[in-house]
C-alpha cells in the first residue's frame, strides 16, 4: 500500500502542490531589527539542521514510541536530501540524501537569485554559525535587485508545470542550476518584509509558509518540490514550507524543535563549536550563483505562473491564533483525551455555524506498520452529532452536557485506536479500489455511491501536530467549501492554525475561529459546572 498511497495522494495528484498539498510549520515569531539579525538567525537554523543532519546520518534520532510499541522511523531519513521531480502525468521522487554520494551543499534563495553553498569543510565538519553568517552576507551582496521569479514555475499546475520542466532542462546551464537545487540538502529562502501585512502576525508568517503571498511577495523567492525550504523573513517571520510527499507533520516538527533547542540553548553560538578542521572565513569558496537562460517561452511561462497563483492566493484566508482558556492539563485532569476533545471541538464548532455535521478527516499515524503513513480517524460519528445537539440546546443541563460528551470523546478514541492499529478503513478500501484499476476491472459501484461520495467529501480537514516550542502547522482545506485546522496542543494553551477559501460563501476562517474557541469555552464550563455539582 506504501507505494500505491505516495502516488494516489501525492504524485499522482495534478494539482499544484502550493495551498493544495504543502504545509507550512510557523516557528515562534522572532523580531530582527537588523540584517545582522536575520542572518544570524538563518545560519544557526542552517546550524541546527546539519547539527540534527548528524543523528539522521548515524542514525542516532531517537526511536519512537506509541504506548509501548515502537514506531517506524524511516520517515525521519527521507526528508532531508530530497526533492519532488515533475512530470507530465506524474511525478517522482528522488532521495539524494540516500545515494553513494549524498549533497554537501544547501541553496539559498534571495530576490529570486539561487545560490550553491558548500556547507561543510574541509575535515567533513559543518560550517560555524560565523562562517554561514559571512556565505549569507556574499549572497545578500549579490543579489540586491530581483531577478525573473523562475521559482514560481514550481506553484503550478503539475502537468503545465511538467511541460515547463522540460522545456528549461533542455539548456544545459539550466539543467546544471536545476540539479544543484535538486540535490541541496535543503532550501533557505531569505524573504523581504511582510507583503500585505493583515494586522496578525501570526497569519502574515503563514501565509508567507504556504504560499509566499504570491507574484507580489516572495512566491519566485522559492522552489517548492523541494522537500524542506526554510524561510527568513526580514522582520521576524520564521517557518518553513514542506513538500508533503516523503513525510507527515511529526518528523518536520521533531527537526524544528531540535533547530529551536540549538537556538535557545546557544550550541551555535561562538566558543561552544570545535574549531578544528573548520576553515578560515576567508578560505571558504564563495557561494556560486545558479544561472537561468530565460527563453521567450520560459519568460511567458512564468507569466502563465504567475496568473494562476495571483487566483490561488486571493482565494485562501487563514487564521491563525493561540487559544489561552486552557490546554491539555486541563483536558486531562477530567480523565479525557486531549485529540477526542479537540477534534469534538471542532465538531462542535461545525455545527454551531451550519446546522449539520461535516464529513470529517483526522490523519491517525501508522507508524506502528513498516513504512506506515496514515489513516483516516473519520471523526463525525453518530456520537459526534448527537454531542453537538446537546450542547446547542439551552434546555440541557451541565450533567446532560457532560455524558454526551464523554460518550463523544469515547467514541472518537475508539476509531483513532482502531485507525492506528490498521484497522481503519479507508486505506483498505483504496487498497480494494487500486487492486481493480490494476486488475482491468470496472471500479466497483461502492465507489460511485451518494453516500459514500458525501461521506468522503471532507469538509473539515484536521491534525495535530505537537511540538515543544510556540509553533504550529497549517494548510489549505482539502475541499472548495471546507475548512483546514491544524494544531499544537499545549499544556496550558493550544495553536491553530485555521484556512477557508473565500470563494466558498457558506465558509469563514474568521468564523469558524470564533465559533471554535466559543466550543471550547462551552465544553470546559460544562465540564465545571458538573464537577461543581458533583461535589455539592
């Protein structure tokens, strides 16, 4: 099924990546008030990515755990390295980070200008944070005025996108700059000021994660195939855009909060490193410069780029927000299930604003199984709706309230139980689904039924995605009237990251938050107020 789900879900799949497929990770929010800052910044997160590149080699990243079974790491060697081929009717992957001659390099983007830089030494150590600091400065130096956006070709439709590809790759100084992006051990895109600021910080570094606010922002300032792509901003908006083929959210998280652990406890700082077998700042080659030959159809290419993403970006809203009234210690101090909770939060808060439930995907980790990706918790249930009812009925009381929400939360924890142990079912139907077209055969009617139709049409697209540090994820919602939600739940405070498309007139991102934290609050004060009771 491994093989078979990488190219249903994601190679496969024509539509562009950006908003559709790639996820953003926002880091806690920095403030540079300089360019020193900035770059300092970016090298000690080049820093902590080879520092945590060093565990992936040895292998040495520590083994996992669900309970007391472990969990299949493999995703945790495929993300650095790597880079999304495409193609006319589908895509590739390729895993340079595995070949007998793994990169030594990273690319670094700046005004839409590529740069090579070589990032170890001499001995094989990792350049100093000092000396990546000095590469950095090179490369801002020489590329001061922007140049054609020849990375917003990568936001495209895959197919369109996979015509272009070939068309570029038949100049051999293209291909040549291609390869060395390919093959980077990954991408930091060094970005400007906030374009079309929204008054939320939060919201602007998310949006400049998924989609670089388009032609008019940084969206030529990157190459989103590639499977990990820093970015910087001038101001403090740190984060970083994944290509969503090789892995799920966990791993990307775990390499951040490592680079943020480096960060704060001052590993990269000057006087901690060894300096042995680390060239003088001097000695280091300078970046080299990828070279592009615009042809007359690569430049109306990237025009053709840069309509379709102006649409893209117009159409998705995020909110994004922290949620202060309680996190998991709560949840948990009430014996309850910190994800059911929050994914029937959710259900809540769908229900509140259109007066139905909404088919509803959690992505559950089978990592349990070798080379395991994921499951569907399909989190509206009978005991779901019924829990939403209740709560929107002023005529129950906090007791009435409660049941229906254990019962709810019960409900959920047994599916995702079933979802992580392989005995969901939406991976085996795609399995049976797959094994007919493979076969010659007729697609099974199943496929075709209304109701398994509107059962799959996902109008709420969720995950969680812990992290130790003030983070969280985010991403476009998986249908054209749906909504995504992403979060980080915390010990006494809990992420979202929230999405609708504004062509969509029945979803709000605006409202949905509102509604969400409204949800919430009603579940912890039923919660409460019953206890109160109970003890009186």
């Amino acid at each position: 099924l491994a093989d078979w789900w990488i190219n249903a879900a994601y190679l496969d799949c024509r539509g562009p990546v950006v908003v559709w497929s790639s996820p953003g990770l926002v880091f806690p929010l920095q403030e540079f008030k300089t360019l020193d800052d900035q770059l300092n910044f970016a090298a000690k997160v080049i820093a902590g990515t080879l520092d945590y590149k060093i565990m992936v080699d040895e292998k040495t990243v520590p083994v996992e755990r669900m309970g007391k079974d472990v969990l299949d790491m493999s995703q945790y060697f495929k993300v650095l390295g790597t880079c999304r081929i495409p193609g006319v009717t589908r895509d590739t992957l390729q895993f340079y980070g595995q070949s007998s001659d793994p990169p030594k390099h990273i690319v670094v983007a700046h005004n839409n200008h590529f740069f090579k830089i070589d990032v170890y030494g001499k001995g094989g150590k990792p350049l100093s944070v000092r000396q990546l600091i000095q590469q950095l400065r090179n490369v801002v130096e020489r590329s001061t005025h922007p140049t054609h956006p020849i990375g917003i070709l990568t936001t495209q439709n895959r197919n369109v996108w996979g015509k272009a590809y070939k068309q570029l790759r038949k100049d051999k100084v293209n291909r040549a700059s291609i390869e060395e992006i390919h093959r980077c051990i990954f991408l930091v895109a060094l970005d400007g000021p906030v374009v079309n600021p929204t008054g939320n910080e939060m919201n602007d570094a998310a949006l400049n994660c998924v989609h670089g606010n388009g032609p008019q922002g940084y969206a030529g300032n990157r190459w989103y195939d590639k499977t990990i792509q820093f970015i910087v901003g001038k101001k403090g908006a740190v984060g970083l855009t994944y290509e969503h083929t090789p892995a799920e959210g966990p791993p990307i998280a775990n390499l951040m909060d490592h680079i943020m652990n480096y960060i704060n406890t001052g590993k990269g700082e000057e006087g901690t490193e060894g300096k042995e077998n680390r060239p003088p700042v001097e000695e280091l080659s300078r970046p080299h410069r990828l070279i592009f030959n615009i042809s007359p159809t690569i430049k109306q290419d990237i025009e053709d780029a840069k309509v379709a993403l102006e649409s893209l970006v117009s159409d998705l809203e995020m909110t994004c927000f922290k949620f202060s009234g309680f996190g998991k210690s709560f949840i948990k101090s009430q014996k309850l299930s910190p994800d059911s909770f929050i994914q029937m939060a959710i259900q809540l808060a769908f229900y509140r604003i259109h007066g139905e439930p909404g088919a509803h995907y959690e992505s559950a980790s089978t990592r349990k199984f070798i080379y395991g990706r994921t499951e569907t918790i399909r989190s509206c249930s009978m005991q779901s709706v019924a829990f939403a009812q209740t709560m929107l009925d002023k005529e129950q009381s906090a007791a009435a309230k409660v049941k229906s929400l254990r019962e709810a939360v019960e409900a959920h924890k047994n599916y995702a139980k079933d979802a992580v142990n392989g005995l969901g079912v939406d991976r085996h139907l795609l399995g049976l689904k797959l094994s007919a077209i493979e076969a010659g055969m007729d697609v099974p009617s199943l496929f075709m039924d209304v109701g398994y139709l509107r059962s799959s049409h996902m109008r709420l697209s969720t995950s969680q995605v812990p992290a130790r540090c003030e983070a969280f994820m985010c991403f476009g919602p998986l249908v054209p009237d749906g909504y995504g939600c992403c979060y980080n739940p915390r010990d006494t405070e809990i992420f979202f990251g929230t999405s609708a498309f504004n062509s969509s007139p029945e979803t709000d991102s605006a409202t949905f938050r509102q509604s969400l934290e409204q949800s919430l609050m009603d579940m912890h004060n039923a919660l409460v107020q019953d206890s109160l009771k109970a003890k009186l």
